[in-house]
C-alpha cells in the first residue's frame, strides 16, 4: 500500500538547499512476496515515527538477492533492464521484520513461508540464508506455472491419401509456398555444415544446433573449437590442435580486458546465474547436487575449476584502472555455474563440516567483458569443452588383466564352494569391476 502522505510530506526533499538528513525514517524493513503473472519478491520499509508509520513498497524492483557483511545486510534490487540497486541495513538499527514477511506473503501454502521463517531471528547470517530458501521456493513456484501454462499441441489429423496430411483440401489444390531467395536452402553462402554431403534421404543430420548456429551469425566466425579424444590408433596431431587454439586464443583477446592470465579471487556471494542469452550450459540440478557430494567427501582435493565471470552492470569495456572498484561488486558467471551453486548449497546445510564450507566459499576467476552475447557463448562453450574431457579409463581387458595379477599375487587360490564350512581367509579379499 502506498506511504502515508504527511509521512511522505514530513521527510520530503525540498526544492532548495535546505534539506538537512533525518535520522529514524526507516524503522523496519521486510520483503513481501506477491503474485501477478507470476510470483515476485518485493523489498519494503516500514516508515515514519513510532507513532504514525506505514509500509512502503519500492515498486518496480525486485530483491535479488540478500547478503550477510559484517553488521550489514546487502540486498540488490534488479528491475525489467537488468540494473542494480544496492541497498545496506543494519541488522540492529534498521531491523528485518519477519511477520510481515510471513503475514504478507500471497499463498502462503504454496510458497509455505513459516517453514522458511522459523524464528523471529533479525541476524543479518540467518536473514541472508533465508531469503535465499524463500526465492528458491518462488522460482520453483514460477516454474509449476509456466508448466501449466504450456499446452500440449493438439494430435495431428489423419489425413486421407488424396489429401495432404494435415490439410482440409484435397493434395491437388494445394500449392507450395515460395522459397525466399535468402533462405538456408537458395542461399549461395555456404556454412561448413551446409556444404556436407547430404545423407541419401535427404536429412540435415549435419545441420549444428540452433545455439551453435546463432553464436556463428553473431561473431562472424567459426564458433569455439571443441576438443576430441583421439580414438584407438589415432596420433595426436599437436599442430593441429595449437593451430586451432591459437586462432580461437587471438579472436577472444580483447574480451579479456584484464589480461588472459589475470585470476582474482573472488566470493561466491558476488556471482549470479547469468542470462541464458550469455552462456551455452542450462542449470541442471542433477548435477549440481553430483558435485556437493563430491565436494563433501573431499574427492575433489583442493584441485578446483577456474570459473569465468563477467561484470554486472557496464554499458561499455571497462578499464584495468577501474577494476579495484569492479572486483568488489557481482558477477555474471560465464562458466562455472554448476560449481558456485553447488558451493552455495553447501553453505547452507548445517551438517557440512566449517572446513568444507570454508574451502569452496572462495574461487579463481578469470574475468571477461563483452557486449556480443555470442562471442559471451563462444567462451562459455569453450571452457565447459574443457571441463567435461572426462579421465582416461581402462578398457574391460585391462581391468581383467589387473585382476589376474591380483589373483597371483594371493597365491592363485581355486575358487571356495559356497557351502564351504571354513572360510578362507583369502577370499575376504574381493574385486569388483564397475563399468563407466
């Protein structure tokens, strides 16, 4: 609801130069979610004196996200462009209200903020970890819409053979329509995929992805190289591969304004989903919840990713002079984001020894910028290439072989009945062949 308006009156800025600062107008502070075409959450304030006070919405901005520094709570607002606002209370002075975060909230069975608020706590570490379950919630709430939103294309008609399939009329009335003289079949530029040979039915088998093709009409250019195996009996053909790099190397230096091997740590609280305009990988939650389990039983031994991150919020290339002021502000990531979320959730899971927490609370980054969102893919398809080259792994006769060596090592034992009434103690020792 909107401020009261002699509140509004009383701490209005005049015309003049003679504003002086009050202290005491925000004495509380909460966030409300609402619906529209979807959920939303709003940052609001409560207003005014203690005996005539209101809450007051900041209309056309969304909290995106809440984070503890020091006494602090440092909430980022966002709006339709896509820019930052970044709003800093005290977690005494300038308190969070949880009741009206639990009274105000549109369906509460849905978005089920009790569970979510459980306590009147106004810590600023308690507030931040609980925004983050409340817009977990909102996004999984948002996401049931669009599902039911969607609705499923109505079955094709069976179409008689004197008519075209589909078609009310019957197959010798109907005509084609023209091809333009621009399109991907008339067109006489040809693209590596295009100039193929066809399969004999005809089919585009080798036709790329539609990412892959937007990302080469955007840059101009042959889209980031992507790095095979060689198979059994291939030779690794060094030049080729540097030939290949060094290209790709030289058509992304600028975007690089820090320099290619410039890395900086960097918190993961300062890095957010980028849009999905600017990277080529989609958020699968299968896998990040694969990389909190290796992350918690230590499999990755300390030796972690570098992620690749762009700043928020710049309308042109920045400068290396500027980054001191850039390092301390948020990130999009480019490349990493399965990483950064899954060391998110560890953060809040209060079983997680503090050790684990500690070790994946901060990252190497390098740093990129770029106002061509395919050149911004290129990257994020480059570096996720080389993140899925997964370990060489033994072939089943190898693994075969290994076993005998083992079988020898004990002696080469026949094998035990399974009603055998003594146990040999040999056999405690068992292999077991997994296939990857």
């Amino acid at each position: 609801m909107p401020a009261n308006a002699t509140i509004c009156e009383e701490y209005e800025t005049p015309p003049d130069d003679t504003f002086v600062p009050k202290d005491g107008l925000v004495l509380f502070w909460s966030v409300q979610v609402v619906k529209g075409a979807q959920f939303k959450i709003l940052f609001v304030v409560k207003v005014g004196t203690v005996e005539e006070s209101t809450w007051t919405p900041i209309l056309n901005w969304e909290v995106a996200s809440i984070q503890a520094m020091d006494d602090y709570l440092a909430v980022m607002l966002q709006n339709s462009s896509n820019e930052n606002v970044h709003m800093f209370m005290h977690q005494f002075s300038e308190p969070f209200d949880v009741a009206y975060a639990k009274e105000t909230c549109v369906e509460p069975d849905i978005i089920k903020p009790e569970a979510i608020f459980i306590d009147n706590s106004v810590v600023n570490t308690k507030v931040a970890s609980r925004f983050l379950k409340l817009k977990n919630a909102v996004t999984a709430a948002n996401k049931a819409l669009q599902s039911k939103e969607k609705k499923p294309a109505p079955p094709r008609r069976g179409a008689p053979t004197e008519e075209g399939a589909g078609s009310s009329r019957p197959l010798s009335l109907r005509k084609p329509k023209p091809v333009p003289a621009d399109s991907r079949r008339t067109s006489t530029t040809t693209t590596p995929a295009d100039s193929q040979t066809t399969t004999p039915s005809g089919s585009r088998q080798n036709t790329p992805s539609k990412r892959s093709r937007e990302s080469s009409v955007m840059t101009d250019e042959a889209v980031s190289p992507e790095l095979r195996m060689p198979k059994k009996g291939e030779v690794v053909n060094t030049k080729a591969i540097n030939a290949i790099n060094e290209a790709y190397e030289a058509k992304i230096a600028e975007v690089f304004f820090m320099g290619r091997e410039y890395k900086f740590p960097v918190d993961i609280a300062q890095c957010h989903l980028a849009p999905p305009e600017k990277c080529v990988r989609a958020m699968e939650e299968d896998y990040v919840k694969w990389i909190v389990t290796k992350m918690i039983a230590g499999a990755w031994k300390g030796d972690k990713q570098t992620i690749v991150l762009m700043p928020q919020g710049l309308k042109k290339k920045p400068t290396p002079d500027q980054w001191p002021n850039i390092s301390q502000g948020d990130f999009w990531i480019i490349d990493g984001q399965h990483s950064i979320q899954a060391s998110k959730n560890i953060q809040l899971d209060d079983d997680v020894p503090q050790k684990v927490k500690d070790r994946v609370k901060t990252w190497e980054a390098l740093v990129v910028w770029s106002d061509n969102d395919g050149m911004l893919c290129d990257i994020s398809r480059y570096f996720n290439s080389l993140n899925k080259i997964k370990a060489y792994q033994a072939s089943w006769i190898q693994n075969i072989i290994a076993s005998r060596d083992v079988w020898e090592h004990y002696g080469r034992p026949a094998r035990e009945r399974d009603n055998a009434r003594d146990k040999n103690p040999k056999w405690e020792v068992s292999i077991v062949l997994t296939k990857l």
